[in-house]
C-alpha cells in the first residue's frame, strides 16, 4: 500500500493500478486514459503530461 500526506485543499491523489488481460505497455495504458479522457469519462477523469502544481487545477471539476 501507500501513504500519502499532502497538505492541499485543491486536488486529490490517485494511486491507480491496472491489471490487463494481455501484455500492455506503459505507453498504451497511457493512451487509453488519455482517449477516455476526452470521450466517455469527459468531464470525469483529466489527462495531462505537464509538468504542473495543485493550484494549476483550481476550477476543473
């Protein structure tokens, strides 16, 4: 497990695990959540590679 202490009222954290029925690169799990992000879960899950602080994200709900 994890442990996570982060002072910050802004975002939360998310320790994601996938398991996949075949063998899957980092790369393609990255770009099935980046694709669901801007389809299905829209609005619900976001997807970024920039380098970014909490505050960035003030006002994404």
């Amino acid at each position: 497990g994890l442990a996570f202490r982060v002072p910050t009222l802004d975002v939360s954290v998310v320790d994601l695990v996938v398991r996949t029925e075949k063998s899957a690169t980092y790369q393609e799990i990255k770009d099935v959540v980046k694709k669901a992000s801007v389809g299905e879960y829209k609005g619900i899950v976001e997807y970024t590679e920039d380098a970014l602080v909490s505050t960035d994200f003030i006002g994404h709900t």
